[in-house]
C-alpha cells in the first residue's frame, strides 16, 4: 500500500496516483492526514485540459506535474516550528492538494466543529468563495440579481443571494438537471435560456426595472457580454467566474454609457487580516459556512453527485473532461 498516494496531473488530460514522500511540516506548517476532499470542477478541470494562453496567469501556475486540490478536510498529525501542539489530533480544513498526507500553513487551515460531517466540510472552499461574491457585490436586501451558470459555485450564490435578503433572484442555465437542484423559493425564478428570454423574464419579475446585480459563474468568454442585456444602468456586474482565455467586449457600450460597474471577486480579496473595517476574511467566512450548516440555512448534501474513493480520481477527471453536467460535488473518500 502507498505511503502516501497523492493525484498528480502528470501531462495535461492524464492523471495518476503517484506515491510520494510524506512531508515534513515547516515553520508555520501542520502535517494533515486525509479523510476527504473535493474536486473543483471548473479550477482543476481547466488546469487538467491545459488549453488555455501561454501567456496568460492559468499558464504561469499550472506547471505539468501539477498536484491539484485546495479542499482537503483531515486530522492534524504533526505541527512545525512556531505551531501550537494543541493542533495535533484536530479535524481541520485546508488549501492542502488531493494526498493522504499533505501540508497545511497557517493562517489558512480552520477547525471543523462538531456536527459537520467531513463530506459537508469539505464544501468549505466553495463558501469562502462564493460568500466573498455576494459581499463584494455590496448586495442589499431587496435587490434582484441574476445568476449566469450554476455548477457548484452558481448554486452556492443563489442560495446565498436569498439569505443575504436579494429579491427576486434569477437563475440561469442551459442544463435543466442543474435548475432542478435549486431550492423552492418564492423569490427564486428558474430560467433555461433555450426556452425563454432571461431579458424578459426579468423585465417582468422586477417590474421593469431589471436587474441590479448579475453574477457571471459560467466561465464562457463568448456568454459574457451578452449577460449585460438585463442589467440595469448603473447596475453591478459580478465576474465570480477565470475564462480561460480572452474576451472580446466593448466597452463603450457595455460599460461607459450604460455606466455599468464591473467587480472582480476571486476569493483572495478576502484577506486574512481582520480588522474593524475589514472583518470578512476567509477565516470567518469559513466559519460562517459551518454555522449555516449547522442551523439548517444550507442544506449541502442534495448538491454532491459523486463519492468515490481517491483510487478512481484518474477515472473522475476523464469523466468530468468529458462530461462535467452531470457533476456537481465530487467528493474523494481517503479514510
């Protein structure tokens, strides 16, 4: 049996189980043993085809080998220098890649508290994310947005949307087996553009004055513009989506004159210092996620389509690069 089985993307398209040292941890470091992960369908599976610029910020990072993973839920064996030895022997989650034994640095590791199951647990990452979405969104309660794409982060906006008081909340895509995981809201509208406009649906359910938000989660370069066509002037546009490549749009029209406000929100501008101005960091973030599991607010269960052992991870990936529709929480079991 590996010492410690890790997946590694050894050439873009292929990935194996590869048995690699065990770590030793380092100042500020703790030695985390597995119990599960999650896949990130949109991140890893991008890094895992290897299709995008030469010279853009996916191919600065994404070097082959490349050890995927950045949610990892485990017990803490050992700590480095500087790390209290109370850590040892607790349950924590962490950026650490898919390994049994894998490092985590502080300050981004975070106790799971009782009661969280380590499948649920593992979804930490996704609400870091997506809370830092909706904050950077400035949503206030009685605004109407518009979700574009609702694979695991889509899904995980919307229902944030509606308990951050968002009214009405449109949520949009192609794949009707996605629509049909969304919860029943009455400020909740499903919208399959295949079937029915999402300009005038949203004309109607806002009473004409359409949108004030739109989150774009589908990562399709040619989609984006086109996702402007319901917001209204002056409204916000969200990018809580990494296209892989660049995006033709104009300005003037969309943007300048409509005088739209167009907000980055990748989940580092979170930031890990709290103070009293700036109190959402990952780290309360996370532990918001776990109170809102716990209370029953977020329900994550329904969401996770797939449990498999990290054995058939190579299998998982050719699945998802053929097919990630049906996919929504992929979770690998190591315990």
């Amino acid at each position: 049996m590996s010492k410690n089985p890790t997946v590694v993307f050894v050439e873009p398209k292929k990935a194996v189980i590869e048995d690699r040292p065990i770590p030793k941890p380092g100042p500020g470091q703790m030695l985390i043993k597995a119990r599960q992960t999650l896949i990130s369908t949109g991140t890893e599976l991008t890094i895992f085809k290897g299709e995008f610029p030469k010279d853009s910020g996916w191919a600065a990072w994404a070097k082959f080998p490349f050890v995927p993973g950045y949610s990892h839920v485990g017990d803490v064996q050992e700590v480095g220098p500087g790390v209290d030895k109370s850590w040892v022997g607790k349950r924590v989650g962490s950026y650490a890649e898919h390994g049994m034994y894998m490092l985590g640095t502080l300050p981004l590791v975070w106790e799971v508290p009782e009661g969280v199951s380590d499948e649920v647990a593992t979804f930490f990452v996704i609400a870091q994310i997506t809370m830092n979405c909706v904050r950077r969104g400035r949503t206030e309660w009685g605004e109407s947005a518009i979700v574009y794409g609702l694979g695991l982060i889509g899904q995980f906006i919307v229902r944030e949307l509606l308990i951050a008081g968002a009214r009405p909340v449109v949520a949009v895509d192609v794949v009707d087996s996605r629509l049909a995981l969304l919860p029943e809201h009455k400020a909740l509208v499903k919208v399959n553009p295949k079937e029915k406009s999402v300009k005038d649906t949203v004309a109607k359910v806002t009473k004409g004055r359409m949108a004030d938000m739109v989150y774009e989660v589908t990562g399709a370069q040619a989609l984006i513009q086109g996702e402007f066509e319901a917001l209204k002037q002056q409204g916000r546009f969200i990018m809580a989506s990494s296209p892989s490549g660049p995006t033709l749009f104009d300005f003037s029209d969309f943007c300048n004159a409509p005088s739209y406000e167009i907000i980055g929100a990748h989940t580092s501008s979170a930031g890990d210092a709290e103070c009293a101005d700036h109190m959402w960091t990952r780290k309360r973030n996370a532990e918001l996620f776990f109170d809102l599991v716990l209370d029953g607010a977020i329900k994550v269960e329904p969401l996770i389509s797939h449990r498999e052992p990290y054995s058939n991870a190579p299998a998982l990936y050719q699945m998802l690069l053929a097919d990630r529709s049906k996919a929504m929480g992929v979770v690998m079991k190591w315990n």
